[in-house]
C-alpha cells in the first residue's frame, strides 16, 4: 500500500511556569522574563530557567543561536529530572548539535524523559528503535512506545502505531486497529487520511464502522511528566 513511516524527530518548545510567571515560546511579551532575569534564575539552579534558556540559545531567539550554549542549559536542566530538556538534550545528541553525534545517548535522554511519561520522549525513543538507531532495531518495543504517546494524543504516534498495525510490525496486522489510529491522527496529517481511505477499501463496512466508533471514543491520557524543581 506504499505507507512508510514519518521520521519528524519532535523538539520542545519553550514552557511552562517560572517564579509564578507563565513561560511559552508564543508568549506575549509582556508575559516573559526578560533574558537576563531568565540567566539570573537559571544560575539561581531553577530546571525550567534552565530549560527555557537552553530553548533560546537553541533557537536564536533573542539571543544568538549558540548549540553548545543550548546543550550546557539543556544538560543542567536534564540532570534535575526535567523532561522537556532531556528529550532536546537527546535531539541534540542525536543530530551532533553542540555535542557530538551520538545515538546511544540520545536514547539515554529519550529513555528518561519516555519513563516519566513524556509523550515527546516516548514517540521519539519509539522512532529510535523503529529504525534501530543507538539501540538494535525492534518493532515490538517501538510499537510499545509509539503507542504511550499515541494514547497521550500525540499525532505523529498515532500514525506511525497506523503504520505498524498496516503493515504488521511488531503487532499482527489489523486493519481496524491501523484505521483507528489513522483517522485519529488525520485531525492533523494529510498523510493519516489518505492512508486511512486507502485501507478502508479492503475493509467490510461493518469494520469501518467498528473503527470509526472506536476513534470517537477516544479520549486521550494525560500526561504524567512533570517539570523538575531545582
């Protein structure tokens, strides 16, 4: 059926909640620290200062784009548990930005922040060892993760679990359970809709609508990371 695997490694953005004050990448201006107020509680040893400060060495934003700045707030940040800078401090390891390429240690950063529930970390750990990078290939574990963050609503997850039910990786082929995820997953890929009507051809109408009330149902899991205290 010519469906393939999205390999769209996922980053995260800037947070949260700093000193009382709410932190986001879109944040009306008024709303975010100043950087200097950001390095000052960073230094203070706060993750999410540190978090957001490796954000923005990361994307140049306000700053000049500086990858071994981002690694070394990133780093700080990830080694009090913070999940969000443990899954870009795997991405940076795993691209060979501010460090060098290493896929055994991007895992390692996925690993932690995929163990606390981090959806972006479980879809990115899944995708690692869907294409046995820094790990031996394994679909059984890849669909195990993919699945952790498909249930959490991630909407890359949820087409690749499609993908793995379509093709029978991992799990035994079920077209009802590939449909499920893929029509979930077409609320916001193009790619998810084309292959959720191409499978539908090969489905009685009694499957389909087994799978659409199944996608109806559907009611994502919330999160259970949380963002480390310094």
């Amino acid at each position: 059926m010519g469906i393939t695997i999205r390999s769209d490694v996922t980053r995260v953005g800037c947070l949260i909640l700093l000193l009382g004050v709410a932190l986001s990448s879109r944040a009306q201006e008024n709303d975010a620290p100043t950087f200097d107020e950001l390095r000052k509680a960073a230094n203070q040893g706060f993750a999410v200062a540190q978090y957001n400060l490796g954000v923005r060495y990361d994307d140049g934003e306000g700053v000049p784009k500086d990858d071994a700045e981002a690694v070394k707030w990133y780093r700080k940040a990830a080694e009090q548990g913070d999940a969000g800078a443990q899954c870009n401090l795997g991405i940076m390891y795993q691209f060979g930005e501010g460090v060098p390429k290493d896929d055994v240690e991007a895992v390692k950063w996925y690993r932690k922040a995929a163990d606390q529930g981090d959806r972006t970390g479980q879809y990115n750990l899944g995708l690692m060892y869907d294409n046995g990078e820094g790990v031996p290939k394994d679909d059984a574990e890849a669909v195990k993760w993919y699945r952790k963050a498909a249930d959490q609503g991630d909407a890359v997850a949820q087409y690749n679990l499609g993908v793995m039910y379509g093709k029978g990786e991992g799990v035994p082929k079920d077209d009802v359970e590939a449909y499920v995820w893929w029509n979930l997953a077409g609320q916001t890929l193009d790619d998810a809709r084309e292959n959720r009507d191409k499978i539908a051809n090969d489905m009685t109408p009694e499957q389909i609508a087994e799978a659409q009330k199944r996608s109806k149902e559907f009611v994502p899991k919330p999160s259970s990371s949380t963002v480390a205290n310094p």
